[in-house]
C-alpha cells in the first residue's frame, strides 16, 4: 500500500485555498497553488499603488471559532495582523450614529493581503495564471492554460473558487459540483476614495441602513497604513450593487461618494484618488453547514465560504477542513 502524502493542485489562493494549501504543507504535502491575480488574498485584497495602499475587500476579520483562534494569535504574534480599534458606529439614515456591538476586529499587516501571504509562505504558487479546465489521466488530474503546457500529475484537487468559476473549471468532472449550482454570490460594487484633508467624523467605520451604502471604512485609520492621506473605502450593499451591477464606473462612483456626503454630512467632497471595483462574489446569499465538499473516490475537493458564511474566519475554516480530510486519505493510502 502506498501512504506517501499526496500530490495537490489548488485552484484558488483567497483565504479558503491559502488555509487548504497552508495546513497540506504543514504535513509534508506537495502543494502547488494556482491563481489568476497578481498575487493571493482574493477578497482578502490589497491594492497598491506608487501613493495610495487600500484594502478593498474584507475590511476585516473577527474570530466567531475556536479553531481560528490560534492562528488569529499567531498572525498577532508575528506582526502579520492588529487589532483595528476603531470607533465602531452604525448609521440609520437620518438618526444619530450609535456604536456597533463590542466586537475585536483584526486587520493584516501591512495590508489585508498579508494574511494569505502568511499562509502561503512554504507553497509553490502560480500567480497571473487563469485556468481553463481540469483533465484525468489514468486517475490523475492536469491543471489544463489557454498558452501554457498542462501541470501535473496531481493526486488530489481542489477548487477554492467562488461556485459560478468552479463550475466553469470543474466542468463533469465530478458530481459533486452540482452542488454548486444552487449557490447563489452576491456582488458588491466598491469606491475608493482618498482626500487630502480628513473627513471630520468621529468613527473609524460604519454601518449603514439606508441609501445605496453598507459599509464606510477609514481605510487610513488601520495600524500601519499611511495616515498622510485620508483613504475611504465605500462599499454598497447588495440590493443596490444587484440593481446596478451593469452600470458604469463612473456611475458607480458617483453616485457611492454622494452617498458617503450624506452619510457624513459633508458637501462636494473632491477625492484626488478614485478607484471604483465590482466584486461579482462578495460573499453567500445563505449559509451552509457543509463546509467543505470532498470525494475520496475521486480524490477531488471543495471549499470556500459558499460552503460556510460569508466571513473570512468560517472561509478559513472551510479550508482547514477539507485539508484534514485530504491528509486522512493520505494517510491511507492514494
């Protein structure tokens, strides 16, 4: 019997697939991470330019899970994260800001992106690599590009994909895809802005009912960032974002940063930065309890917060998870 640790493909290096690819390492697997971005975190982003870095996905994380704790701790420990202190306010429209629940929030440092570079410290990673399919020969699996040679053979694959690219990717691979096709992702569309001077309000980020916004975050309020300029990040929620998910940018933007003026109770705001983003797959439309999916017959796997919550704990842990269950089919036998 063979019980050498298997051989993994992971398509996907967010936070679900970084978590994946961090816990096979740890034990000994060959572990080779694809990505179509320029580098890992998903919506775990960070976007650098010459004068402005900006976190505009996951403003955050919390720790709602006791298995996430430790590694929360270590991030702590090494200065791959900090505690975002805030303040912390929601905002109905038209009432008086209160403060948000007594909740630790917990950014990546330097920037969002350093959590998943963590975790991916000792894997072999393919970034600026987009993935047309998978094939199987004689059992094993081929990571299949438009312009490049096949990789592989790998032993075991995983799609750490939102479930519409997964699908995609996947094709009739397995049938465990089909329970991708009843997941619904909601999208969010996102305006950066940056001032010169600060916006004069009393609170770090806020929660918002009302209007086309969600969420308002001082992005230049975390530790570590560059408090020269004044960064926002905007995000609407997706009622509005679903409603106007084919709109221009430039519609998108404005009508985000008159919304922030209103939130504020501010006028003619005048950003010398602008950048405006569409997430397709910010996060579930519901919950799931499966949190991971995986066939040993097939040898193939699933996880992502599709399978859990939209929060960036419960899609680490989905990934944790399927990682245990590949390592106890290594530890038997491929």
């Amino acid at each position: 019997m063979n019980t050498r640790q298997p051989v993994v493909a992971v398509i996907g290096a967010g936070i679900s697939g970084s978590m994946c690819a961090h816990r096979l390492t740890a034990d000994g697997c060959q572990v080779t991470v694809f990505d179509k971005g320029r580098g890992p975190g998903g919506r775990m982003a960070t976007r650098r330019t010459n004068e402005y870095q900006v976190d505009h996905g996951a403003p955050y994380f919390t720790c709602h899970a006791s298995m996430f704790q430790p590694f929360v701790d270590r991030w702590l420990d090494k200065g791959v994260a900090a505690i975002w202190p805030g303040p912390f306010v929601a905002i109905h429209l038209g009432e008086k800001p209160t403060p948000l629940p007594e909740e630790t929030r917990y950014v990546g440092l330097p920037g969002m992106s350093a959590i998943t570079r963590d975790l991916l410290s000792k894997s072999d990673c393919r970034f600026d690599t987009v993935v047309n399919k998978i094939s199987r020969q004689r059992g094993d699996f081929y990571v299949e590009f438009a312009e490049q040679p096949a990789a592989g053979p790998y032993d075991v694959l995983v799609i750490a994909t939102p479930p519409a690219p997964a699908l995609e990717i996947a094709g009739d691979i397995s049938p465990l895809i089909t329970n991708a096709t009843g997941a619904t992702m909601l999208s969010c569309w996102t305006t950066v802005v940056a001032f010169a001077s600060p916006v004069d309000v009393p609170f770090a980020g806020a929660s918002i009912q009302g209007g086309p916004l969600s969420w308002v975050g001082r992005d230049s309020s975390k530790p570590g960032r560059n408090r020269a300029k004044d960064v926002w990040v905007l995000q609407a929620n997706a009622a509005w974002s679903q409603l106007n998910l084919g709109k221009s940018k430039a519609f998108v933007s404005e009508a985000l940063l008159r919304a922030f003026e209103e939130v504020t109770c501010q006028k003619d705001l005048s950003p010398q930065y602008l950048f405006t983003h569409r997430w397709r797959s910010a996060r579930p439309q519901h919950s799931s309890q499966l949190g991971s999916l995986f066939s040993e017959d097939e040898r193939i796997g699933f996880c992502g917060d599709w399978l859990a919550d939209g929060r960036v704990a419960s899609a680490a842990l989905s990934g944790f998870d399927l990682a245990e269950r590949i390592l106890t089919l290594g530890r038997s036998s491929i």
